[in-house]
C-alpha cells in the first residue's frame, strides 16, 4: 500500500456529497462542511483486486451529488501527491 493521494477542494454549499470514481465504482467521498470546503484521501494499492481498488496511474473523475464535473476535473493518481492549491475546483459538467 501507498501513502493516499490528498485532494481536497471548496466552493461547495455544506453538506454537497463528492464522490472520487473509477469507472463506474466509487473509490472515496467526503461531505462538504459548513463552509463549503472538502477533503479527501485516495487511498492507493500495488494492485488492483478483485475489481476495487486504486492503482498508481488510474484516472478518477468527480460527482457532486451523483451529478458528473468536468473533464478538467480528472485527476491520474500518483501516491503521497497532492491536488495543488487551491484545491480541486467541482464545476457540473455541460
């Protein structure tokens, strides 16, 4: 195991579910807090087992409230990384 992939992000109204997906499973979430601020940690495997898990490269996209973001939100996994400040911007997709 890895050290997780931190993202985090705001802008949010407080209690908005995000939600970090591969494909179609859900890999993390966190809930929006009374400022709109979120955080997260992605945690990473070795490898992939049994169809869950998060693997070094993988790309994750983001939903808030089950509604798709942007391709600008994608992230490609890289253990003990981090989003850059300030943060992952959740804009809902067009």
């Amino acid at each position: 195991s890895f050290i997780p992939f931190k993202t985090y992000g705001s802008g949010l109204c407080p209690g908005d579910l995000v939600r970090a997906v591969k494909g179609p499973l859900v890999v993390e979430w966190a809930v929006a807090d009374y400022n709109g601020n979120w955080r997260m940690d992605i945690r990473v495997s070795a490898q992939w087992r049994q169809g869950i898990g998060v693997v070094p490269g993988d790309q994750i996209r983001f939903t808030v409230n089950q509604q798709r973001t942007g391709f600008s939100n994608v992230v490609t996994i890289a253990p003990g990384k981090f989003s850059a400040p300030p943060g992952i911007q959740l804009i809902p997709a067009q």
